[in-house]
C-alpha cells in the first residue's frame, strides 16, 4: 500500500515539474516580444490567406452547379474562373510577405537567443564548465536554438494555419451539411486523443535524440582538440570505435522515435482517411437521392480532404512544438544557471588600480565536489607589493590552487585572502583579474593573428605598445622574420608556433595588459633549454616592477626570488628566501635543490 501511495505521489510531482517546465518554456518565447510587429503582421497575412483558401473549394463546387445550370450564384463560368485565378494572386502575394515576416522574427529572435546563451557562457564560474563537456554546451547554442528557428519560421506559423483552416471547414461544413459534417466529425475525439498521447511519446524520444547527439559532438570535439595525443598513442581506432558507438546510438533513439511518428502515420491513414471516404459515399447517396449537388458534393470532399489533411499537419506539427520546448530545458539550464559576473555591458571600463599586497590567512579550501579531501589547510602567505614570491611542493598539494583563488576561479572555504589589506570578495571581480595577469604551463592562445593575441591584454593599446611588448618578451625576432609580421595566423590555438614562441606571445599579452598582480604557472617547465633562456629573459621583463607568484619545478626560475613557500600536505612547511632555506638541515627545499631540481 506504501508503495502505491508513493507511485501516486511521484506521479503528482512529476506531472507539477512537466506543468512548471511548461510555464518556463513558453517564457523563453518572450525573444519574439522585440519583434512583435512583424509577427502580427504575418498572423494577419496569414489568417487572411486561410479565409482565401477557404473560398477556393466554395468556388470549386459552385463551377461545376454553373455548368449544371443549378448554381444559386449569379455569375457565369468565366467570372467565377477569375476569381480563382485572382485568389490564388492575392494569396500568393500573402504568403511572400508572410515568409518574409516570420523570417525576421525566426532570425533575429534565434540570434538573440545565442547571444544570450554565450554572454551567460562567458560570465559563468569554472566550476560550470568542470561539469559540462565542451560538446553539450556547442550543441545547445547551435541544435538546440535551432529548433526555436524551425518554430518560429515554419512550424508556429503553419500550426495556427492549420487551427484556422479546421475550425473555418468545420463551421462551413455544419452550416452547409450538418448531416455528413456529424459523421465526419464523430472521428475528430479519437483523433484528438491519439495525437496527444503520441505527442508525449514523441517529446521524450526528440528530447533523448538531442541528448545522445550532444554526446557524440562532445567526443567529435574532444578528438579533434587533442589530435596530437591521439595520434601520438596510436589510438584512431579506439577514437572511431567510441565515435561509432556513440552515432549508433544516437540511430537507435532516431529509429524509435521515427517508429513512433510512422505508427501515428499508419492511424492518420487508416482511421481518419478511412472515415473520408465513408463520407463520400454517403454524399454520392444524397447526390443520387437528389438532396444534394454534383458540386456541393465536390466542395464538401474538397473541404473533407483539407480538413484532413491539416488535422495530420496538427498531429505533425504539434510535436515539434512540444519538441522545442524539450529543447528549451536545456538551454534554460544554462540561463538559469548563477553566473559569477553581474550585469557586463561592451565597452564599460574596467577602473581599480591595486597595489598588489597578498596576504593568505589561515586560509582553507576544498573543492566544492570533494568536501572530503581538504587542498589547503591554513596556510599563511604575506606578500608585499612588488615583490616576487614562489610556491613549490610535490605534485597535487595545491599550488596552482593557490592561483585560482586569486583569480577567483574557486572560492576559499576558511579564514581569509585579502588583497591590499581588503578582503577579495570586496572587489568587483572583474576588475579584480583585469588588474592580474595569468601565464599557464600550457598556452592557450586564439586562432587568429599574432597582434590579435597580443591585443587580447589590451584591446585598445596602440600600435607601438603591441611592439613594445613584443620586444620586452623576446618574441619580436622572430615575428618580424614572419613575411605577414603580426598578421601572421598562427592557427587554431597556436599550432602553427612552437611551444616557446606561443609561451612568448603569452608573455606579450601580459606585458601589454600591466598587471600589478602576475601569476605564473610552470611557465617554463615545457621548454627545451634554449628556448627556457630566452623565456626567462623575457619573464624577467615582465616580473619587474609587480607582485609576482610563481609556480615552479626548476631551481633557476625561482633562486632570486623574495621569498620560497615550500607546499606539502595542504600546509607551508618551509618559508624563506633560497639561501635561508638551504641552510635548513633535513629540509625538504634542501634536499630537492641538491638532487637538481624541485619535486619534479
């Protein structure tokens, strides 16, 4: 008994959820609200056009009763000839501006919707995209908006069209044959109820077919990111094989809804066609009793077969409808989702000039998905503005973690980080990173021009900066060797450099941003030697002057620096300058320095 009580009760919440999914779905259509004028416009086109066609079967049956001399009408073959000819002109010119109409609510409405969804994208935390992979998220901006274009341009319009021309038929039809419309109408419940439930079933099915699509489009994109690991294990094979996987099920979750849709087909025809033809035979009896006209008959099966027609249009159409509100779970999703960002206009100034003190305060923190396992443990950092300090420890104790709550990327979980004696939360946090810049282990730089890159730290700065810059970094030698110079395309995501060319242009990008805060990530560590002097050259330039955090496994990029944190554990175990801490007998700093290097 207390099971079935349960059943019932998740069946109430599930059926508030799909009503309160409902509700959130039709408010996504508010995109359309700026163009309001140019869909009214084509809904009257379109009602119009309906009424028009409406006439052409009236017209139909009355040209047959003027060839039979029984027409009640006072107009002869040719004129009712043009009429139609004249109709079927208006209507014409009906629907051109309606297609036009729609198109500008389809396309600017869509395009409106994609702004939105990346201006969230941008603003959201890295937890966000931790969570989600790169595919799903490309999949809803591009398939899932696409159905909002289908609905707004074709669907939505054709739908009510079709609403119109059933609700026209079926009046006419009562007032001109109550008779056979009775009969014809005695299939319209079963129909209705058909169509709904099919329409359910449906949803579900395009809903799960866009989910298993977005899938295979997070592995298309994973393998093409990272060719080069692929190819460099050998693993083609293994990639096709789970991309094959992955497209075979997208098939089978295609085919079910596709037997879906063939079955409801397969009612459409046998039931309601099946109930046509019953009426037409019923008219050809009254037509041979004398109680109705060769070209009464005509008009009503010309009315009968539109009516069927559109009532199969209904049951086609009602389900992309109900589909793109599936669709539209998943982008609200994203909209829904809280970003870290507030309201981020183009063009607003980003205005906070900090000195760059830092100072950690019994700081802790734990990844929001593994409460349990605890990074930092109260540690405590004072850096002074302008000075250079360097973290090193083993692998995975939270160095880069240290970075990232300066960034904000993550939020710290106890004590304090103050910035300027002001706790980080206090900042605008954008503000707070314009006045930071960041120079990762892996480069991560944009498929376009080397200026572009460059740019990227200031996207007003003057010709001269972006060569100033690139002289400071020591990449201006080799750029001015480039025939196109700093229009150089450098490909997607700087194949076309080497790995100290791209960590050069990294290093320009943040020279010509002016940080007060530099954060720098094992900046080095993927460099040959010759291309580490040149590096360090150029990171010497742009330590100079701002407070400087560096992360490092190499002795020569931190010996000179202010002050050494040494990490393990989640806590600072050694603190001093390098001469200080290689003092320290049984000291761990000691011990790496002598082996050569710093837990590497």
């Amino acid at each position: 008994m207390a099971e079935i009580i349960e059943s019932k009760d998740e069946q109430k919440e599930k059926k508030k959820i799909n009503r309160e999914g409902l509700r959130q779905a039709i408010q996504t259509f508010k995109y359309i609200t700026p163009y309001l004028h140019y869909f009214i416009f084509g809904m009257v086109l379109l009602v119009l056009g309906s009424l028009l066609f409406m006439v052409l079967p009236y017209l139909l049956g009355q040209l047959l009763d003027i060839a039979e001399g029984k027409s009640e009408l006072n107009f002869s073959m040719k004129e009712i000839g043009l009429g139609l000819i004249a109709i079927l002109l208006v209507q014409g010119v009906f629907s051109y501006f309606r297609v036009i109409m729609f198109a500008n609510v389809s396309e600017r409405a869509t395009a409106d919707i994609r702004k939105d969804i990346y201006k969230k994208l941008v603003k959201l935390p890295i937890t966000f995209f931790e969570n989600n992979k790169s595919g799903e998220l490309i999949s809803r901006v591009t398939a899932d908006v696409e159905r909002f274009y289908s609905i707004f341009s074709v669907t939505l319009a054709e739908l009510i069209r079709q609403v119109i021309i059933v609700i026209i038929g079926v009046v006419f039809l009562v007032v001109t044959t109550p008779k056979l419309a009775l009969v014809m109408l005695a299939s319209f419940p079963v129909v209705m109820i058909f169509a709904i439930f099919f329409a359910r079933v449906i949803k579900k099915h395009s809903k799960l077919k866009q989910e298993k699509m977005a899938e295979s489009n997070s592995i298309l994109g994973e393998s093409i990111q990272s060719i080069q690991i692929v190819k460099a294990f050998a693993n083609e094979i293994f990639e096709i094989k789970k991309y094959r996987s992955s497209i075979s099920e997208v098939i089978t979750v295609a085919l079910r809804f596709a037997r879906a849709r063939a079955i409801f087909s397969v009612f459409i025809v046998v039931i309601l066609f099946g109930a046509i033809f019953f009426v037409i035979y019923i008219g050809a009896s009254m037509v041979q009793d004398g109680s109705m006209t060769a070209g009464g008959l005509v008009s009503f099966v010309t009315y009968t077969f539109i009516l069927g027609g559109s009532i199969a249009s209904i049951g086609n159409f009602a389900p992309q409808v109900l589909g793109a509100v599936g669709a539209t779970e998943r982008i609200r999703e994203i909209l829904n989702t809280e970003d870290e960002i507030g309201e981020m206009r183009i063009g607003d100034k980003l205005e906070l000039n900090i000195k760059g003190d830092i100072s950690f305060v019994n700081t802790e923190f734990h990844y929001p998905s593994r409460t349990d396992v605890q990074v930092l443990e109260g540690i405590n950092i004072d850096i002074a503005a302008g000075t250079k300090a360097a973290i090193v420890g083993p692998s995975g104790v939270g160095k880069s973690t240290i970075l990232q709550l300066l960034l904000r990327f993550y939020e710290i979980t106890g004590g304090a980080l103050l910035i300027d004696g002001k706790n980080i939360h206090e900042y605008d946090i954008r503000s707070l990173r314009n006045n930071m810049s960041f120079v990762p282990q892996e480069v991560i730089l944009f498929g376009g021009s080397i200026r572009e890159n460059i740019l990227y730290g200031d996207e007003h700065a003057t010709e001269e900066a972006v060569i100033a810059a690139a002289k400071k970094s020591n990449s201006w030698e080799f750029i001015s060797n480039f025939p196109e110079g700093l229009d150089t395309l450098i490909g997607e995501r700087g194949v076309k450099l080497s790995g100290g060319q791209r960590q050069r242009i990294a290093i320009a990008r943040a020279i010509l941003k002016n940080p007060a805060i530099l954060l720098l990530d094992e900046a080095t560590s993927a460099l040959d030697s010759e291309s580490e002097k040149v590096v360090q050259e150029a990171l010497k330039n742009l330590m100079e002057g701002r407070t400087s955090i560096i992360i490092a496994h190499r002795l020569s990029t931190i010996a000179d620096v202010d002050c050494i944190y040494v990490l393990d554990d989640g806590k600072i175990i050694e603190q001093g300058k390098h001469e200080d801490l290689m003092k320290i007998e049984d000291g761990a700093y000691r011990k790496q320095a002598v082996l050569g290097g710093l837990f590497s």
